[in-house]
C-alpha cells in the first residue's frame, strides 16, 4: 500500500465521523429544542403561580396553582421530535 492510498482512506474515515458527529449534534439540537418550546408552552397554559393569591385561604408557600395539570402536560414532553 503507498502513502497516498493510506492518506485517502485516513481522510475518508476522519471525513465520515465528522459527518456523524455533526448529524448527531444537529439531532440533538432539534430535541432541545423541541423539549423547550413543549415545557415553554406548558408554562404559557398552566403558570407555576401561587394559590393563595386567588384564594383567602392560607395555603402555604408551596401551593402552585395547577400543580396537577402542569406536571401531566410536562410529562408528556419528550427531547425527540416525533
């Protein structure tokens, strides 16, 4: 085998994990990014505010107003985009 051959196929593989590399990257991007805008929207529909602002009750400072609902809907967040 020359040098040549040896130098291309070198290439071949560097050039090959680095397109790897980046697909997974760009895949790993898109989940985030799909998980923050889910969890961003969740907090849109059900905001962590307390209860004892609507009620005049004493509930205590770690009453959040949907607690229930919010935890489901984020629940079913996922990082991948399908």
């Amino acid at each position: 085998m020359d040098s040549d051959t040896t130098g291309r196929s070198a290439a071949a593989v560097v050039s090959a994990a680095a397109l790897a590399v980046g697909a997974v990257a760009l895949l790993w991007g898109a989940g985030e990014a799909h998980y923050r805008g889910c969890v961003e929207g969740v907090s849109a529909r059900y905001p962590p505010i307390a209860v004892s602002a609507f009620s005049g009750e004493q509930t205590g400072p770690l009453k959040v107003a949907y607690d229930k609902q919010r935890a489901n809907a984020l629940g079913s967040c996922s990082r991948t985009p399908w």
